[in-house]
C-alpha cells in the first residue's frame, strides 16, 4: 500500500490502476492471511478442519505475493520511462528488493514450513529462522531503508547523489543476505529435517547431532554472508553520513523536475 501511494504521487501509477491493486492485495490477505493463521494451531489441539483450513488458506498466501512481485518488475520498467525519475533509482530498487524477499522470504520460505506435515517434522528446527531472516529484514528491512532513502532524497532534491557506496550497500546487503541463507541456515535445517524424519525431532535439535563436524562447518560458513551484509551496512551508513558532511552529494545541481513537487 506505502508502494502503491508512492508510485501514485510520483506520476508511475495511474490512481485507478493502484486502487484496485491495493483492494485485490487486501482481500487476499485478509481471506489468506487471517484463516491462514490457523497454521500456529496444529500442535493446540484444534479440530481437523481448522487444521484443514489453516493449511490451505496458508498456501494460497503465496499468491498476492507472487503478484507483489510481478508489480515490483513493473515498478522498475515504469521508472525507466521518467528521466528524472533516475534521481530516485536506488530508493525504488530497495523497493523491488521488498518484492523479491517478500515473493522468496515470506512465499516461498514460507511456504516450506507451513504445511502440517512440513510443521509436523520442522517445527523450531532452522528451517524457521531462513522464513524469518527473508521475511523479515528482506521485506521490512528493506521497505524501511527504501522509505528513509526516499525521504533523504526530498531533503536534498536539489542536489545530485555520489551513489557509488549506496549502490555497493544495496548488492552487499542483499547479497549478504541471501548467502547467509543460502550457505548456512537452509542446509543446515534441510538435514536437521531429514534427521527429524528419520529419527525424530529429538535427535534434529540434540548436542549430538548439532555438534557434528559438518554442522560446525556450515555454521562456520555463515560468517561468510553475515561479514559482507555487515560491509554492506558499514556503506549505507557512511553515504547516509555524507549526505550530512557532504561528501555523497555532487557539485552540479540536479537540472531535472524534482520529484517532490510533484509529491507535494
């Protein structure tokens, strides 16, 4: 919705087209999302057919993110097409990065737990924590940094942006994040799954099986996503600083139309 107004005031968006986006996205997370709840009931003792519900509705919450997504790609074609509108470039890409996490970190990594046979075996394994590192800082992380980027961008809409460290935080966070996953957290909750199946969940979250050698390991390998989203951080806050002090901003004036009179 914070998107749909955005793009609406910028001029990328025709109002209509936004409203019935924002109303569709609605009614399909309300309809999904709240029955999809049921899916924290599984182990409380509720009936099958909550059960039920709570399996299904869940499911189909992966839809209106497959759609965010696709009006993510549509937002970055429809910024190409206003030259000035190349002055807000790395706010709308933290905004794409919003619509990918949220089609990968909530959907997809979603999707992988949320079953009840999925829950059944990978409930509190790491597999939760790979949902939730993608969910969380890749959807609301990135939304919040777009945003505040945005807002920056008003303040000094007179003046062009050295993007360089802002462009190296974008790639490193998101790069960063992904390998932390990708290295680390989803290997290792896929074997503590396929030990839950073949022995238990027990043995899954047991010293025993925690502190074997490829365990260690894999731990050990997050460090390498987790040192360059930590880079990546370092960047984003020294081109935030030098916005202050001057060395993220350019000479020259922007000599295209601001944005902000058209959000005002």
């Amino acid at each position: 919705m914070v998107l749909a107004f955005l793009f609406t005031r910028l001029g990328l968006l025709a109002t209509t087209t936004a409203t019935r986006a924002v109303l569709f996205s609605t009614i399909l997370y309300l309809a999904g999302g709240i029955i999809g709840l049921f899916h924290h009931l599984y182990f409380t003792g509720t009936p099958t057919a909550v059960l039920a519900l709570g399996a299904v509705f869940s499911a189909l919450e992966v839809v209106p993110l497959v759609l965010i997504g696709y009006e993510a790609y549509g937002n970055l074609t429809l910024s190409r097409l206003q030259p000035w509108v190349a002055a807000y470039k790395w706010p709308i890409f933290f905004f794409v990065a919003v619509g990918f996490w949220n089609l990968v970190g909530a959907g997809l990594f979603g999707f992988l737990i949320n079953p009840p046979i999925a829950l059944y075996y990978m409930q509190g394994l790491n597999t939760t924590p790979v949902h939730g590192h993608t969910a969380l800082f890749g959807v609301y992380g990135m939304l919040g940094i777009g945003l505040m980027l945005f807002c920056l961008r008003g303040l000094t809409v007179r003046r062009m942006w050295k993007t360089e460290a802002l462009g190296f935080a974008f790639w490193a966070m998101n790069i960063g994040l992904a390998l932390m996953v990708l290295l680390s957290l989803l290997p290792i909750g896929l074997l503590q799954t396929w030990a839950s199946v073949d022995h238990g969940l027990w043995y899954a979250r047991s010293a025993e099986f925690l502190q074997t050698d490829v365990m260690q390991t894999l731990r050990w390998l997050r460090m390498v996503g987790d040192t360059i989203f930590a880079v990546g951080t370092l960047a984003l806050g020294w081109f935030i600083l030098g916005l202050k002090t001057g060395w993220s901003l350019r000479t020259e004036s922007l000599e295209v139309e601001p944005a902000a009179s058209r959000v005002a």
